[in-house]
C-alpha cells in the first residue's frame, strides 16, 4: 500500500470513528416534523363517539381525545397488551375493591376550538361525561361499559370518585377503552350533540374533514406533554379497495396498514421492504345458535354441531395453516387462554358422539337447519360456512344456508333474533368478561342467542367480582370448558391473526389491538 | 322547437314523480333500517333505544306521511337531511356529483375520441386488416370487465413505477395537474369499454350509410374519400351513435362505484352504494332522484341535437 492510500484509508477511519456516535445517537433522536398517513376505509357518520360504534371515530379521539387512563402503546408494548397507564388522570388509588380515585393532571386544556375555547379540563368534565353515556336519553349502546357505576364525586376541581355498585375487575380497562374520551360540556349544551364537532384535549386538532377524501390533523401546541407529539400532521386517506391499499403501501403512499390481508401481507413481506407484524386476534367468528329455537334448545344437539365442524381442517384449508383453533373464550385472550393441547382438544372434532348425542336427542337420523351469513365479514367466512355445511351432512344436519345482505343480516341477528344459525364475525373486547357478560349472561346486551343458565350467570359474575388475577383467569378457563360442554350457544371454530405492515422510516411504533397508535412517542424520517 | 322543450320539461315532472314513489317503496321493502345499521356492531339494541332513535327520524310515522312530508321538502328543493350523518342530502350529492360527472365526461370524451374515428376508418376499410383489428379490439373491450383493468392498471403501476395516481381527491380549480393524475387512468378504464359500443355502432351505421345512392353519387361525382366520408356519410351516421352516447353518459353518472373504490375518488356511485348498505332512506332517494333528473336532462339534450345532424328533423 502506498503512504498516501494508507494516510487517505487512516484519516477516512479517524473520521468515521468521530461521527460514527454522533451519526448513531442523531439517528434514535426524536425529530420534530412530518406527516403520518393512514389509510381509512370509511367515514364515521358523525363525530359525537357517544352515539356511534364506528370504528373510524375511534381514530378520530385517538388524535384529538384523552381519556382517563389510557392503554400503553409502543415497541416495548406488544400489541396484545392492555397496561392501564395514566392519561389525564396522573394517579389513581383503589381505598378498597369498590372505590377508584383519580387524580387529574393540573392545566391540562381543552383544545382553542369553539365552543370550549381552551378551557381547562376539570373534574366536572369526567362526571359529565360518564353521566351522558349513563342517561338513558342519550341512547349509547356503550353505556354498559359503565353500568357498574353507582356515583360519580367530584370533591375538588382535580379529584373524581367513582363508586361502583359491585366490584368489577374490568372497571379500570373499561376507562381505558377507547370508547372513553372526554367529552366537554359546552359542545353538547351548545348543540344538542357532537355530530358536528371534535374537539379535546389531545395531541393533534382536526383541521379539515372532507368526507371520504381525506381528513387532516395538525399538532395540537397546547399539549400537555411538553415537546409532544413529534409529528406535525396526521393525515387520513379514504382508500377502499385492497388492491389500492397494496399499492399505496408499496409506494409509500400510506405509512401504516393495520388488518392487512394474509395474501397482500405475505406478497408484500416477499417484495417490499418494511416493518412486519403478526398478532394472534381475540375478534372471533362462528355460528350463533338461537336456544329458543327447537331443535337448538337441546344442549345435547348444540354439542353435537359443535362436535361435528372439522376446526382443524378450517385452519389447515382457510387460513393456511397460520391460526389455532377456537375456544367460546377466544385463545386470543393469551393470559386466560387454557393450555393449547386441552383448548383444541375440547373442540375437537368427534363424529361419532356428535350421532351419538343426536341420537340421544331424538334426531338419530338429522334435521334441517338455515343458517344466515353475510359477505360483509370476507371470503373467509363465507368459506367458512361452506366447509362448515359438509361437516354437518356428516352427521345428518342439513344447513340451508342464506347469504344475506349486511343490513337484513344485522336485523335479524340484532333486532328480531328470527334465526335459527346465525354466522358472522364479532367485534373484539380488551378483556374477556366484557365478552362473557355481554354475550352469555341472562339479558346482556349482546346475548342473541337467548341464553339463560342460571349456574353461567353466576360464574360469570364470580368473575368479574375476583380482582385477583391469577383466581380469575382460573375461573375464566372454567367457564370457557363449561361453554364448550355444555352451553354451546355460540360455536366457536378458528382464531387468525392480525397482520401489520408499517415504512421503516416509522420510529418508536409498533401497532396495538387498541384502536389508535403510540401517536405521542412515534415520530418519522421522512420528509 | 320552443314548444317541444317546453312540453318535455313538463314531462319531467311526472316521470320524476313516479320515480319518487318508486325508490321510496323499494327501499322501504328491503328488510333493516337506518336504526338496525346504527346498533350493528355493538349489539344492545333494546326495543326502547330503537323507538327512540326511530322516533327522532320519524320512522315510526305511516310510510305514507313520511312520503309526503319528504316530496313536500323536495319541490321545494330541499331533499332532507340523511339519516346516517344528519348532514343535508344535497350538500352531499352537490359535493360528489362533480367528481363522478368530471369522469364520467372525460371517460366519454375519451371514449369518442377512440372510437369515432375507429369506427369511421373500419367503415371505411371494411374487410381489410384495420377492419378486423377494429372489431377485434371492441370485443375485448367490451368482453374485458373494466374493474380488472383499474386493478391491474393501479397494481401493475405500483410494482413496474413505483408510482399510482395521488390520493385524495382534489378538484380541477384546486390543482388541475393532480385532479388529471387522479382521473385519467379511471377515465381510460371506464372509457376504453364504453368506446367499444360506441366504436361499433359507428361502424355499423356508417357501412350502412356508405350504401345509400346519394353517397355514391358522391363517389361518382369524383369527391375526395374524406369528403364523402366525413362530410356525407358520418353525419348521416351520427344519430343512433348520439342516442348510444347519450344512454353511456347516464348510466356514468351513477355507475362507476367499483371504479371510485379503486381510485379511492369520492363519487355519486360509493354514495349510492354506502346509503343502500346503511339504509339511509332520505340519501338515496335524494340521490336518486337527483340522478334521473340530470338523466332526463341528458337525454332532453341529446334529442335536441339530432336537428343539428339531421335538418330534416322537426320538433312539434
């Protein structure tokens, strides 16, 4: 090597030693700027949270809403779990199993937008929200979360005490949910409502909405967070088809894609260069069997069609191998999810004692059955049916199946019950008794399929009164064998995953079931 | 001529009024409401929370008062407000209308474009090789559904250019190099197909009129082809190819929706589509009678312009 090659290599290395910290450290800072897009299938109708369960609102409130307590979101979070940190409460303490206080952080405000006008957030603001979904007036289907409140005290402007009328192990997970952003009274004393108006005290504020277009979010500069959010502008673009979604992801269009599709997640996995992520999905799907109805209301012929569906085979052929097969309680609900071996075992498929059962029954040689669906859920599940109607031929029932639209669909499993089977997809709960209170218990809010089992109800509420962790999940995993045993009013068949796709030049994400992103902590290189 | 457009405005009137009646029917006869959708994902719909919502929507009224308190509305010019959003029907439909007309006319203008003087030159060089190209070309394209050509266009751009059109619609007054980037390719796929029809028509009528003994008396007379063609033959040729553009432009206006969804543009057809799937009465039939009135329109229009083509024509 030549003296002036060595003395070129040797100062090029000095001077990449010194930077190389600095260039390292530059990289992890946060920086100030950019803009997030997120791809939006649809609109919320309107932007009072109250009155609607679309889940785009969500979205909306995760920018511009706090709530309480929050659920913790970032890399060091995995996505399916729910830690309860502080929000706009900063602490809270539990005097005993009845009582929760919260302590508010002082000098939060409301964002400079009319017709609160930069108000600061009180602890009136809590009651009166809570008080809003309670009163029946309102006409919030989500007021169940919030039952279990027996008053709301307000004994100073930072202080709220809830009392509950029974313990409630979810309680604090339900002020968490993302149904529970504050709402201001002035907007609803000065319309009626908040269909036309979005406003808190989060980190972004809505600039402009144009309804299936875009909608756009800029840095709220009155957070309480100092220096947070690090991102300038949150921008939503409409993109329905999943073909555009590809796409845009492709070309960097869009930032983020929560639910990709298994096809789209594995071609892009395979051609562009991005951030993945896969996560088991406690969102569930079966058949819903209305009791009431002969031959259903024989728990000896709901075990036997449960015993007659080929799980196994579902996930093999659906979902390509990549899921587990089902329990009553989602095994997506990992802490409370029984031992793999046991949790397929309890489904699994049996055709001889479904007969046999059937036979026992008074069916020994079938009956028919209609079974209701919709497209609205995907192919998966219409595939699902399919595979579903040849299991049950195999041991004498007979489904005629009916593909409904989504509106006639909703109908009939929602207002009227006229069913007999009814097969969907439902909706995914942060904590497993929301969904056995809501589905199972004698008159709960979501029980379509007419159940009413004394020794269930009972369970069921044992449950949600153990605050001790380790005895619930216990009591949960008895329910969830009880369901499979003996109850079967909803069939459970496959668990699949959840699929994530974010740009690398993301930083500190990594998405979460919870609706919404670490939008406080994230921040982007793209510029 | 004044006379005949004044006798087929007031015809409008009635038809408009049947087809009030009718979407307000069929709609109502579909089971589910606007209520049900409203409760659809999270369940708790007890008998008393959809009475009240129900009530606040005047859906507990008779269909028959509901029809008259919402033509009243109507003539006047006022279409009620949806039932989803609260928002004004109008403002909606006034808000996407733009965008599925802006590609709905550049599809046809494009379309005509294409097919006009294809359909002219197969005409005129029937049997040759540019004859069957021709025909070969419009049965593909009408063969070819034009969804999977929108979808292979943004999927194949994406992958070859790592480029598809901007999201988020923006209007021609805002940023017309944009709203172009966003309309061409939609308006080519959607174009391409109804250039077909209108290809073959042309051709058709064209051949057919090249037959007649004043076009060749033209040909004997020693005029140049183009003349003859052109100027003899293609505008005698011109009135069914109008009437057929006519029939595309409306059945454009409110039948891009799977176009719209995959170039995510806010138009009339999603509109159409999310109102029937929410059920929300008063946006569809606002929509749809909004559409049939711009249709009647068109088709007034159309009508009006084979005078010009044709001056033998009168109108009593």
């Amino acid at each position: 090597m030549r003296r002036r090659q060595f003395l070129r290599q040797g100062v090029g290395f000095g001077v990449g030693a010194t930077l190389w910290p600095l260039g390292g450290r530059a990289a992890a800072q946060p920086r100030r700027g950019g803009t997030f897009r997120i791809p939006i299938i649809s609109d919320p109708p309107h932007f009072d949270f109250q009155l609607t369960q679309a889940y785009t609102i969500q979205y909306i409130y995760a920018l511009v809403g706090n709530r309480l307590v929050k659920i913790d979101k970032g890399p060091h979070i995995h996505p399916f779990e729910y830690k309860v940190v502080p929000d706009l409460a900063q602490s809270w303490e539990q005097p005993d199993d009845r009582t929760y206080v919260f302590h508010l952080r002082k000098g939060v405000r409301w964002q400079h937008l009319a017709p609160v006008h930069g108000r600061e957030f009180v602890a009136d603001d809590v009651k009166f929200t809570i008080e809003r979904y309670l009163n029946p007036e309102t006409g919030a289907s989500m007021r169940w979360l919030y039952k279990d409140i027996a008053t709301i005290e307000t004994p100073d402007k930072y202080t709220v005490r809830f009392r509950l009328k029974e313990p409630s192990a979810s309680f604090l997970l339900h002020l968490a949910w993302h149904y529970s952003w504050m709402m201001a009274r002035e907007v609803i004393e000065a319309h009626g409502n908040a269909r036309k108006v979005a406003v808190g005290t989060g980190p972004y504020i809505l600039e402009s909405y144009d309804r299936n277009v875009r909608a756009v979010f800029k840095r709220n500069p009155d957070y309480f967070e100092a220096n947070r959010p690090s991102i300038d502008t949150v921008e939503w673009l409409f993109i329905m088809d999943d073909a555009a979604r590809v796409a845009a992801f492709r070309t960097a269009q869009i930032d983020i894609w929560n639910s990709v599709r298994k096809l789209d997640f594995d071609l892009l996995q395979r051609t562009t260069k991005a951030q993945y992520e896969r996560v088991m999905d406690s969102n569930w799907g079966g058949p819903i069997v209305r009791v009431t109805k002969p031959p259903f209301n024989d728990a000896r012929v709901r075990r036997a069609l449960s015993l007659a569906l080929d799980r196994e085979a579902m996930v093999k052929v659906l979902l390509r191998g990549d899921g587990l097969i089902n329990n009553p309680v989602p095994v997506g609900f990992q802490t409370s999810a029984l031992p793999r071996a046991e949790a397929e075992a309890l489904v699994k498929r049996d055709v001889r004692e479904a007969r046999r059962l059937l036979a026992e029954a008074g069916h020994a040689s079938g009956f028919k059955a209609s079974l209701i669906t919709t497209k609205r859920y995907g192919d998966l599940y219409i595939d699902a049916v399919q595979m579903a109607v040849q299991h049950c031929k195999d041991v004498g029932i007979e489904l005629d199946v009916k593909v409904t639209d989504y509106a006639t669909f909703v109908k009939a499993k929602t207002e009227t019950k006229d069913f007999e089977l009814i097969w969907g997809s439902y909706t995914r709960y942060p904590d497993p008794g929301d969904l056995l209170e809501g589905h199972y218990v004698t008159g709960g809010g979501r029980n379509e399929s007419g159940i009413s089992d004394p020794k269930l109800d009972a369970m069921i509420l044992e449950q949600k009164r153990t605050l001790d962790t380790q005895k619930r999940t216990q009591l949960i995993q008895k329910i969830n064998r009880y369901l499979a045993q003996e109850v079967n009013a909803i069939i459970p068949t496959f668990a699949h995953y959840n699929y994530f796709a974010w740009q690398n030049y993301l930083r500190e994400y990594r998405p979460h079931m919870d609706y919404g992103w670490p939008i406080t902590t994230m921040w982007t290189e793209k510029r | 001529m004044r006379e005949y457009v004044l006798k087929r405005i007031i015809l409008v009137v009635p038809i408009l009024f049947l087809v009030s009646v009718m979407v307000f029917s069929i709609v109502r006869l579909i089971p589910g409401d606007v209520v049900v959708m409203m409760f659809a994902e999270t369940g708790n719909a007890t008998p008393e929370r959809l009475a009240l919502f129900r009530r606040q929507l005047g859906l507990d009224r008779p269909a028959l008062e509901q029809y008259a308190v919402w033509m009243g509305r109507a003539v006047q010019g006022d279409l009620g407000d949806s039932m989803w959003t609260g928002r004004p029907a109008l403002e909606e439909i006034l808000k996407r209308f733009p965008v599925s007309g802006e590609l709905a006319l550049l599809a046809m203008v494009l379309a005509c474009v294409l097919a006009l003087p294809l359909g002219v030159l197969a005409a005129a060089r029937q049997d040759s090789a540019i004859d069957y190209a021709v025909r070969l070309v419009s049965v593909g394209m009408l063969s070819i559904p034009s969804f999977w050509i929108g979808t292979m266009v943004v999927t194949f751009l994406a992958i070859w250019f790592q480029w598809i059109p901007p999201i988020g619609y923006v209007s021609p007054l805002d940023d017309p190099w944009r709203n172009v980037q966003q309309l061409m390719l939609p308006a080519l796929a959607i174009g391409a197909r109804a250039s077909a029809a209108i290809m073959r028509m042309t051709r058709s009528q064209t051949l057919e009129i090249l037959r007649q003994n004043y076009v060749r008396t033209a040909w004997a007379k020693g005029l140049r082809e183009r003349v003859v063609v052109l100027k003899h033959a293609l505008k005698n040729a011109m009135i069914p190819v109008i009437t057929i553009m006519g029939n595309q432009f409306g059945y454009l206006l409110g039948g891009t929706v799977v176009m719209e969804i995959i170039f995510s543009l806010p138009g009339v057809g999603r509109l159409t589509l999310d109102s029937i799937i929410q059920r929300d009465y008063t946006q569809l039939q606002g929509i749809i009678l909004f559409v049939a009135t711009i249709s009647l329109l068109v088709n007034l229009l159309v009508d009006l312009t084979y005078a010009w083509f044709d001056p033998r024509i009168r109108y009593q």
